[in-house]
C-alpha cells in the first residue's frame, strides 16, 4: 500500500517482484532482490582472491573515495528513474558545473558553489517542464538540457582547461579536502548526500509521491496527486546533485573543463540500474544505488587489476546496461518497444 497525503487516495501495489512485494513471489523473485549485495560480495572477492592487499581496508576506503563524485551524480539520477523517467544531462551539468565554479571562485569564494549548484537545479527543473508541460519524452528533453549546459561550459571555458588559484581553493573548499579519523572528507560529503536524498524518497511526501509516479502514473493521477509538479521536482533535484559531483570534480582537481566529467554517465546509470532501480520506476531508491556504485567501483578496479583497456570497460559497461535493463524491467509497464 503506497500511503498518501491527506486527502489523497492510497492505492495497493500487485503482486509483482518489480515492486517489491512479497506475496505470491517464487523463490528465484525473492532471490533476484538479494542479487546487488550478492554480486558486490562476489566481486571483491574475485578481485581479493588476485591481490589480497585488495581487500586491505585502506584500499576499500581509497576505492569508496574515487567514486564519491559518481555517486552523488548516480544518485540525482536514481531520483528520475524511480519516477520512470530518464536523465541524460548530469554529466553535461557537471562539466559546466567544473567550469563555472572555477570562474565563480576568485569572486565570490565558497558561495561559487552554492551559485553552480542553484544552476543545476534550474538546469533539472528546465529538463522537468520541457518532459511534463510539452510532453516530451525525457531522454530528448535531458539531452537537450544537457546539450546547452555542455556549449555553456565550452563558451564560459574558451574550450580549454582552466585552473583554480592554490590558495582560493583551500580558502573556500579546504575543508572537502582533509580527513578525519582517516576518513577522507570527500567520501564524508557523499555519504551526507546520500542520506539527505535516502531522507527525501523515504520519510518526505515527496518521496512517498516520487514512488506513487513509478509505480503507476495513472492512478497516481486518478489519486489527485499534482503529478508534473513533482515530476519536475524529481528532474531539479537530479540537476542539482549533478552540479555537487561537479562541484567536488572541479575541487578534486583544482580547475574546470567541459570535458572533465567525460565518461561518467553511462557508469552513473550503470550503478542505478545493477543496484536494484529498474527503467520502469517505482522500486528500488538511494540505497539500492549505494550497493550499485560499489559494484561499478569494483568492477572499475578489476579492469585496472586485470589490465583491461578504458575501451574495453566501456564496452563491458554497455554490456552489463544492457542485462541490467533486460533483467529489471517490468514488462507489464510496456505492452510495446518502439
């Protein structure tokens, strides 16, 4: 039973693996839910079998750190496809991102942040109305967006790399930098990030809507819920967190380039779609994409372990895209493929 404000109806889910409903599943649909944390399981071991030093925990938490900025762009993400739709402009809002907070910072120090991240969400909120108010499919809109964030990064950026003064850097983002108790602040920030948006889906109306739009659109609009309000919302807060993994790129390293977070996307909705939240919507969430984002992090450091060109895990993660969705997606949502 999905729960709704006050005033709204609630409506039952079906008996059906996709929506996490227990009733009436076989044991393989009750095991294919355990399958992310299995899968992580088994590859650290894979990997730790190799090189035990592997799984030393300095190591694990290295690993953990290099993803932070995927995780937080994953994550905006996993918001959009709950509701069942798609994003395709975060890696182009954080390149811009990298570029405006590097031309931002001599000016206006650590608020640079706060700006780019504000463009994000205006960023997402435009790829939401063009979806909701013209009706246009949300893989065209997001491109779209994304398109104009990217030639906005190339123009702001004279199409080349810029860099961020030494010590305007540590000035404002020094404290992204350390660590505490050997806990680096990167993978700190990451996990408050995903706990805010964990919070969102989880314990707001907001959430409680998002999952009401992936389950089923129609009767959450038979329900009375302003469905394209909160669809937008979904879209802003999926710009925004791409504008905090652009953010925390351009502090790693110290400057901003239309083509720093290259290569990132097709990773991100990897992580969302292994980690348990299927094309379809309405299952699944943050802390699915938390196990997701490990498993491309392993799988990411088994190619370097294993000496598997860049190209070669390109075409793995095309690969793995394509099993996720083929393995996840709820048919009955889709009479037909076009």
């Amino acid at each position: 039973m999905v729960h709704l404000p006050a005033g709204l109806k609630a409506f039952s889910l079906r008996s059906h693996p996709a929506h996490g409903v227990n009733e009436g599943l076989t044991y393989r649909e009750r095991m294919r839910r355990h399958f992310p944390w299995i899968t992580l399981v088994c590859g650290l071991l894979l990997v730790g079998l190799t090189d035990v030093r592997f799984l030393s925990p300095a190591n694990l938490l290295g690993l953990a750190t290099d993803v932070a900025p995927l995780l937080i762009m994953a994550i905006g993400i996993t918001l959009v496809i709950y509701i069942g739709s798609i994003d395709l402009s975060s890696q182009s809002i954080a390149n811009m991102t990298t570029v405006l907070t590097t031309i931002a910072l001599p000016a206006f120090g650590v608020v640079s942040g706060v700006l780019v991240v504000a463009a994000g969400f205006l960023c997402g909120a435009i790829s939401g109305m063009v979806t909701t108010r013209f009706k246009v499919p949300s893989f065209i809109s997001t491109l779209a967006v994304g398109g104009i964030a990217l030639s906005i990064g190339q123009y702001a950026s004279g199409q080349q790399a810029l860099h961020m003064d030494t010590v305007q850097r540590q000035q404002a983002f020094g404290w992204l930098l350390g660590k505490t108790a050997g806990i680096p602040h990167e993978l700190m920030a990451a996990i408050i990030v995903a706990l805010l948006a964990w919070f969102i889906q989880s314990h707001t109306i907001a959430g409680r809507i998002f999952k009401a739009i992936g389950t089923g659109e129609p009767v959450a609009v038979a329900s009375g819920i302003h469905v394209e309000r909160y669809k937008i919302l979904a879209f802003a807060l999926s710009g925004m967190f791409a504008a905090m993994a652009g953010v925390m790129f351009s502090v790693r390293l110290s400057g901003g380039s239309p083509t720093l977070a290259e290569g990132f996307l097709l990773p991100a909705i990897v992580a969302v779609l292994v980690g348990g939240t299927p094309l379809t919507g309405g299952v699944g969430g943050v802390a699915s994409t938390v196990i997701g984002t490990m498993i491309v992090a392993v799988v990411r450091a088994s190619m370097i372990y294993f000496n598997i060109p860049a190209t070669g895990q390109q075409i793995f993660f095309g690969i793995v895209l394509i099993v996720a969705i083929a393995s996840t997606i709820d048919r009955s949502k889709m009479l037909t493929v076009k």
